[in-house]
C-alpha cells in the first residue's frame, strides 16, 4: 500500500469527476449530490485521508460529508490510485462532453443532446456549429443559445487557462509536501502571480536553494500528477501537471535566493519601475543580485529581499503591493500603509446554518468561530426566495432569532450571535421580507441572486433601492461574478458607490474564492470615498470560514487597512455605527 500516492487534493477531483459523468449520465440527484459534498469535505480536512485511515483511533466515516460508501472509494484511491469505476465512467462518456458541461449556461443535459445531434468531438466544432448557426435548429434550442454558448467558451477557456487561488493553493500544498522529502533543500519558495496573491494564477514557479539540484529535479518529476516535462536543464526545469498546467522550478545559489525571489514574484510593472530606480542609482539590478554599473560582476546584496530592497533606498515591500500602481512612492517615504492582517478581523459577518443551506448549527458555527479567535458573529441565513437553500419565511426566521436570543442569554463568556438575515432583493425592487420582520434584526444582508440578466439600469435601481432601506445594513457580493464561471452582472458600481455614501452603509468584500467580490479594483474605489468595507466568508460550514484567508489577500491587494475594515470593530462600534 503506497499511502503517499492520493492526497486530498487528488481524491476530491477524482470525486468531482464522479459526480460530473454521473450528472452527464442522468444518475439520481442525490447520488451526484454525495460526490460533490465528499469532494468538499475532504478539501476542507486538515489532516490527509491516507493518515485518517490509517489510524484505527479515527473514522472518516464519521465526518460530516463523507458516508460509507465514499469511504470505501478513498481506501481503493489511497490503495491504489485509480477508481475503477471512474475509469469505467470515463471509457463511456465522450471526452468533450465533461468540457462541454464546464461551459456557463450550458448545463449536462444540454450538453448530451448537442453532443449526441451534432456528433461533437471538440469544443472547436461545438464553436463552428454555433457560428454556422446549426445550433439553433435543434429541437429545445435558440439563436439566443449559441450566442450564450460562445460567451459561454471564452469564459471556459480563460479559466482553463488559469487555477483560481484556491485551486492554485492545494497544487502548491502538494508540490510542497512532495518536495519536503528531499533534505538537501536548504530553502523554498513559491514566487510569482501565486505569492502576490492573485485571485487566477497563470502557472507556479518554484525557487530552491540546494547543493544537489539534480535530486531536487529529479524528484519534481516524479510529482504524481505530472502528465510531462517541457524541459530540462543544469539548474531549471519546467514540468506539467493535470494536463495543463505549468510548473517550473529553479535551484539558486544561497547568495541570489532574495534577488531571485524578488525577481519572480514580479509583477513586470513592478520590476520594471524597481530596475528603473536602480538605474537612476548607478546600479544594476536582476534575479543574481543588486551590483554596480561599473562593476556588474561583483553583487553587492541578494540574499534576501529585505538587503535588495535596502540597497535600493526602500522598505521591504509586501508581494500583494508589487502590481505598479504607488508601492514605490510608498517604501521611499514612511513606508506602505499598515495593511489588514488576519489578526485585525474580530468578527464574521455572513454564514448560514442548517436552517438554511448550511452544514452547521448555530452552536458549532460560534464554537469554530471563537476557536478562530472572534468576538462575534452574525448568523445570515436565506430568505424564502432562495427556495432551493430552503430560504426562511418571516414565522422560521422570528424563530431562529427567538433562538438565538436565548443562546446569547445563556452565554456568559462575552460571546456576542447578531440575528440576522441575507435577504434577496427581489426582481421587482422590494425586499424578500417585509420591513416589519427586518427591523428586528439587529443586521440585514442584502443580496441579488436572481434576475442577474436584468438591465444595468434594473439591477443598480434594484440595489439602490435597497442600500436606501433604512434596515439594510450591507450589500453582499455585490457584482454577483464568479471567477472563471460567471461574469459580473450590469450594474452602475459608480451610483451603488455613492448611494452607499450618502445612506452610510457597508459594502461586501466576500471571501469565498469562486467570489473575491468586491474585485481589488473596486475596493479601492471604495476605499477612496472611505465606505468601510466588510470581509465575509459566506461561509456554509465550519470548514467554510478558513476562506476568510483570500479576502485579506484581496484587501492587501487594494491596500486596505484595519482603519478601512468593518469586521475590525468592537462590538459597540458596530451597534453604535448601525443605530445612527
């Protein structure tokens, strides 16, 4: 038994693929349903399926997500590395239709009756069949279709292009799992896009110090999900894994490990406006080291980032910062900003429960949240227009808030649950809920979940509306984008900005990866007419609240500080804040 050969990571996608073909093959919903929650759960473990099961004292089966029969299915991956019954799956289900199926707006059934009429073998002749207009022929289909379907390409084929940062994060965790085996490794780091903290990321470098650099080389290639090498040299290598995506990897000497790293973290717009400093300084600068002009071979920092920095007159500058905009102007004065840390955030603002679409009770979401070291939370289950996540009428939601008065009455440990509510605004402008109901709470979350293809002038009037209800306290992801899947709705950002202005409310920055929404761009427009922003982790679980991670990340990004960050606030700020 090889109990290194699936991680997590590598268990969870063979479950998501499941769960695809079955979906493809019309499998009972609930069958589906059990491969998609098995994937969640074990990509929000903490400890790796093969040491669970591998100690008698633990039982996967009793975790939350993961029933017997998906424990039967990781013992045979940990075992052996392949399902059969997947690849039983696979050699019947046309390869093209699990990418057609990852197209937006076209959904596994759309894509087995186009797959099966038109005789598809590629995304390219789906494309041709669009445009030639033969789609639109089709029993059950439109011209308005194709026109979804190419949209719907572009989005698909960006993302393939690119892993969203917590896909790129547990690719990360295993190359580095992988490479922790070799003891010649004298220092790692990952650099580029992924280190600045970028919401896709495009490929991942890896910089290594180490004496014996064919060891380390050698062992990236034998990485188990590397599909094949693009190349090899004395010190660099570039590998491909999972069909597609780039990893290369390059061993330094100790003495340039800062300079390299400074240099392949990038972005290009910030190396290009640091090498254009130390020009100005009758110096040199590459991924070798810092040097003269006079004297190029001699290095006179670049061991770390901190000495290259240093030599160039500038404080270290936080990798998030390093996109080009003002991070220099800032380093050669006082320094950046003092930008929000995961310390800074007291509070959780949005998350659900059993009651709605959630995993948790009310109970296990305030013991993981105050084991995360927060002071309070609000619980923003659904309202009933989300009739699919079981959304709360007026009689269960004054319920749950009548039970979570009696929790916090119960509590005496300073503890604080905020009822509250994420209430639809609704198609036709209102609230999902009547006033009466919302002015009960003591913090109501606005969102738009349906009527995404309104006009830009319905949806901003639909928010706007609701930014002016006087017992709205904040707009939830606030574009409706999700990265890679769904763009972002129309709608005037510039009048929800302001309005949010004049009726002093707060706006979202939603921490789930598939959201970072608001994107860095509009948190800084935000940041600049100083509408404090709340970062959420919408979190459906307990497991669901370590996203909170890429919404800092994101904040950084913008250069928001604890100053600009509503969940940074005391409790009585916050009820100070709401009652005026």
């Amino acid at each position: 038994m090889r109990l290194d050969l699936m991680n997590n990571a590598d268990i969870a996608h063979v479950f998501e693929e499941m769960a695809d073909l079955l979906e493809l093959r019309g499998e009972n919903a609930f069958r589906v349903r059990a491969y998609r929650n098995g994937a969640k759960a074990i990509l929000d473990l903490s400890e790796q399926v093969a040491d669970i099961l591998a100690d008698k004292t633990q039982d996967l089966k009793s975790l939350p997500g993961i029933g017997a029969t998906l424990v039967d299915k990781c013992q045979i991956l940990v075992a052996t590395g392949k399902l059969p019954q997947l690849e039983k799956l696979k050699e019947e289900t046309p390869p093209v239709l699990l990418k057609m199926t990852r197209i937006p707006g076209l959904g596994a059934k759309k894509a087995m009756a186009l797959q099966q009429a038109l005789q598809l073998e590629s995304l390219e002749q789906l494309r041709q069949a669009c445009l030639d207009g033969r789609v639109r022929h089709l029993k059950g289909f439109a011209a308005k279709t194709e026109q979804i379907i190419l949209a719907g390409l572009e989005i698909a084929e960006a993302a393939s292009r690119r892993l969203r940062i917590d896909q790129a994060d547990h690719l990360v965790n295993r190359l580095q799992a992988h490479l922790a085996a070799i003891e010649s490794i004298e220092q790692l780091e990952f650099a580029g896009s992924y280190r600045r903290g970028k919401e896709t990321v495009g490929d991942v470098d890896i910089l290594v110090v180490s004496q014996q650099p064919m060891q380390v080389m050698d062992r990236l290639e034998g990485f188990p999900a590397r599909v094949s090498t693009i190349a090899r040299g004395d010190t660099k290598m570039s590998i491909r894994v999972d069909d597609q995506f780039q990893v290369d990897l390059r061993v330094v000497p100790r003495e340039s490990f800062g300079a390299a790293l400074q240099y392949f973290t990038g972005s290009k717009e910030h190396n290009v406006a640091v090498r254009s400093r130390a020009r100005k300084m009758g110096l040199t600068l590459n991924e070798y080291g810092v040097a003269r002009i006079d004297s190029p071979a001699e290095y006179i920092a670049g061991a770390t980032e901190e000495e290259v920095y240093g030599t160039l007159g500038l404080q270290w500058i936080a990798p998030e910062l390093r996109e080009g905009r003002h991070e220099i102007e800032w380093a050669e004065s006082d320094g950046e900003p003092p930008l929000i840390q995961a310390c800074d955030i007291v509070a959780d603002l949005h998350m659900h429960t059993t009651a709605s679409d959630g995993e948790n009770s009310i109970a296990e979401m305030v013991e993981a949240a105050r084991a995360r070291g927060l002071k309070y939370i609000a619980i923003t289950d659904h309202s009933k227009r989300v009739s699919m996540a079981r959304g709360l009428d007026e009689s269960r939601l004054l319920a749950q808030w009548a039970e979570i008065d009696q929790f916090n009455q119960q509590r005496d440990d300073g503890f604080r649950v905020l009822k509250g509510i994420e209430c639809d605004i609704l198609e036709a402008g209102p609230m999902d809920l009547a006033d009466e109901v919302l002015a009960q709470a003591d913090w109501v979350i606005g969102s738009v979940h349906y009527g995404q293809k309104q006009s830009k002038q319905q949806i901003t009037d639909r928010i706007l509306g609701a930014l002016c209800n006087p017992h709205v306290d904040l707009i939830a992801h606030p574009t409706g984008r999700l990265i890679g899947a769904r763009p972002a709705y129309e709608v005037d950002l510039e009048a929800v900005f302001q309005c949010a202005v004049e009726q002093r409310k707060f706006l979202e920055l939603n921490a789930a990866p598939k959201r970072l929404d608001l994107c860095e761009q509009h948190l800084q427009a935000a940041a600049r007419l100083n509408i404090p922003i709340c970062i959420n982790t919408d979190a459906h679980s307990v497991e669901g609240m370590n996203v909170l991670h890429y919404g800092i990340v994101q904040a950084r990004r913008a250069g928001l500080e604890k100053s600009n960050i509503v969940n940074t606030w005391s409790l009585d700020q916050l009820l100070q804040w709401l009652r005026h």
